[in-house]
C-alpha cells in the first residue's frame, strides 16, 4: 500500500484547511511554514455561513473548538453613530442555516493545526522553489532536504513566489489606495452587542465580537502607499477618537497595548485573475490564487472554500500503486507509467473551473464595496449614506445570497 503526498507551501487558514481536508482523504500531508512558530497574536477573521458549511464539509466544527457567540445585530453606522443599515444575526441564522461568527485568527490556525499529526508541521522551513522533475513536483527548502510530492498546494500569500515563478508575466498585486490597522482587545465592561462599520470620508472602523470575549478593531484610511507613524495607537486616536461610542472607549484598550500589536498593512489586490489556478500538479488558493480587498470579509472565506474543493477533487490518497482507491475510477501511474493515469491533472483542471470565477466575482465586488467607504467628497459620502438608508434591510440580506449561499461541492472528474 502507498499514500499520495502533498506538501502545502503555508501554514495560514487556507493552507492548513487543505491540509486537513486532504489529511481526512488519506493523503500523507507535510506543511511548510517559514515563520518559526504558530502565531501568537494577530487580528480576527469572521467566518460566513458560506465558509462554516465548507468546514462542515470536512468534519471540522469550529464553534466546537473555539465558541459560537455571536453579536445580535450587524450593520453600517455614521461617525456621529446613527445606523445607515442593521440587521440582526437571527435573521441571518433564519436565512442561511447559521450565523456569522468571528474568531481569533491564531486560535483558528491552532483549531486546524491540532487536526493534523504533529509530524506534518514544519515551522521555520523556508521554501526556496517548487521545481518539476520527471513530471512532479520537488519541493526545495532552505533546510536542505528535497520534498517529492504528488501535489504541492500553494498557500504562501499576497506575494506568493510560487506565482511569480510560474506565472512570471502576470500583474503583480496593486495597491488599493488605503491602508489598514487591525488588533484585538479585552473590553468585556463595554456591553457591545453588536458588529459593526463605521464609515467616514475616506476612513473606516469595524468592531466585531469574537467568540472568546474579546474585540477585533480594524481600522483603514485612503493614504499613500508606504505611509508609517512612529506610534499607531497615536493616530488611530487621531483619526478616530471624536467617533460614535463605543469607539473612544475601545481606543483606550488599545493604547494600552504593546505597539507590536497593532497590526499596520498597506491593501494590495491581484487585479487580474490569474489564468488558471493551477500549473502542472501545483495548485494556488486563498491570497496566493486570488488576493482581494477585505472589505466583504471573504478573503478568509474563500480561502476555506478553495482548500475544501481542491481536496474534494483530488483521488483519495491511500491505495496501492496502480489503484486509486477511489470510487471514481482512474489508477495511479507507477513511477515509469502514465503520469495523467492518477487522475490528479483532470481534478486541478476541475479544480481550475470550479473556483476561478467564483472568486474573481468576490475579488471585484469587494473592490466595489472599498471604493463606496473610502469616498472622500461630502456630496458623494452623502449620497452613498442616503442610498444605504434607503435600501431595506431585507433587500441588503438578500444581497449576500450569492457569498453565504455560494459554497458547493462540485462533481469530481470522470476516470
């Protein structure tokens, strides 16, 4: 008996969701992460009913593993705190089969990391190039050893070298025009019941929740690409600290915090579809695929979807040699044999079909979304608040069918 073997370039959500689904379909898994431990600190992440499904799909029940808690209504407000649009959580539940809820990043990469066998993860192993010989992928590190792999999943981020080496010609990542603070803290006296965004001219501050009791703050604001101050914590006050409440509470939370904990990083995009999500036997999801904006809370999202689908695809990774072990058809190549007879080309290929629209249609709705809160001109925030306002509630919910609806499981490739 043998197993396939993939090695997942990233240790991030969408790398290490690939790692687990394809860890419940017999594949012998190996993660190589550069950063020398699991994160410690970090921002948040919301999970919508469309990424909750595709972990459903794979047995993994966050809310089990970290908390369901959710806030009791969501929505957009003005600086001076009135509400241009809310709705509640239940109705979202109602709608979808399930609420929205928000976890701490470093907590869900620990929920997915505890999944898999401790063997699998390779913190501090850098990769230097994913290379094809005779016809497979060689993963090269710079620890030494080569990696031989059946599949090599690409989750290596925004700035993935592993596109640029097989993809050479395609667009680098654009700046969005904004730039983006993010941190957690502890505000249990607060009473916030609810998620929410706030936009300005030209600025924005979300307040979302977790599930663990604390509070992830982000913040962005049209600036120039580059732009550092020597203290975040300063200028979050500044911009923000004659905002609504609970606003100039929270900032207190975080000036208290060490300046390495508020998260500061310029948005870029991949503003053009990569050709197809995959080349040879390597595969690209999450940032590494199709980095957008995060002003949909999909980036994450997506990210989970393509992990779940890609593994979903993919033959079964235990079997003998010449046997797929699948109840799709299609026998695995020895060494010498056909190297297309394991069916893992036509299942990139599939791969390729089921995901690239979906997420090009996300990537350029979220840039949609960005462009309306980072209005600058008065008569333009005007008329963007009067819009919100005007559309019901009930419309704007039905305006998320598409992202919390959207998650399926396509059919795998014949033989």
């Amino acid at each position: 008996m043998s197993r396939r073997r993939v090695v997942v370039v990233g240790a991030g959500i969408g790398g290490l969701t690939a790692a687990v689904a394809l860890h419940r379909r017999g594949w012998q898994v190996t993660v190589c992460e550069g950063a020398p431990e699991p994160p410690v600190t970090g921002a948040g992440i919301g999970l919508a009913p469309n990424a909750l499904r595709a972990l459903r799909a794979v047995d993994v029940d966050i809310t089990r593993a970290i908390g369901g808690a959710v806030p009791a209504t969501m929505g957009v407000r003005r600086p001076d705190g009135r509400w241009l649009t809310r709705i509640g959580t239940s109705d979202m539940a109602a709608r979808y089969g399930m609420p929205p809820i928000a976890v701490p990043r470093p907590a869900l990469t620990a929920a997915l990391a505890a999944v898999l066998p401790p063997e699998a993860l390779r913190y501090g192993t850098v990769v230097t190039a994913v290379d094809e010989v005779a016809g497979r992928p060689v993963v090269r590190t710079e620890a030494g050893p080569e990696l031989p792999a059946d599949v090599v999943v690409a989750a290596d981020g925004i700035h993935s070298p592993s596109r640029r080496a097989h993809f050479p010609d395609h667009p680098v990542p654009r700046y969005l025009g904004e730039t983006a603070w993010r941190a957690l803290v502890e505000a249990p006296d607060l009473g916030i019941q609810a998620m929410s965004e706030t936009w300005g001219r030209g600025e924005r501050f979300g307040v979302t929740p977790l599930t663990d009791g604390r509070f992830y703050l982000y913040a962005t604001a049209v600036v120039p690409a580059g732009i550092r101050s020597d203290d975040p914590r300063a200028e979050l006050r500044r911009r923000f600290g004659s905002w609504h409440d609970p606003i100039p509470a929270l900032l207190d939370r975080v000036d208290r915090l060490p300046l390495a904990d508020v998260l500061r990083h310029d948005l870029h995009e991949l503003a053009a579809p990569l050709p197809r999500l995959h080349h040879g036997r390597i595969a690209w999801l999450g940032d590494a695929a199709h980095a957008m904006a995060p002003n949909l809370g999909q980036g994450g999202c997506q990210a989970i979807e393509d992990a779940v689908v890609l593994a979903h695809l993919l033959p079964v990774g235990a079997g003998a040699e010449g046997d797929d072990g699948d109840d799709d058809g299609g026998g695995r190549g020895g060494a010498d044999g056909d190297r297309g007879a394991d069916g893992i080309p036509a299942a990139l290929a599939a791969y390729t079909a089921a995901r690239r629209d979906r997420t090009d249609a996300v990537r350029v709705r979220a840039r949609r979304v960005g462009r309306l809160g980072a209005l600058r001109h008065p008569l333009a925030v005007a008329a963007r608040d009067l819009a919100v306002r005007a559309t019901p509630d009930r419309l704007a919910l039905r305006g998320m069918d598409d992202l919390f609806n959207g998650f399926r499981l396509p059919e795998r490739p014949m033989g």
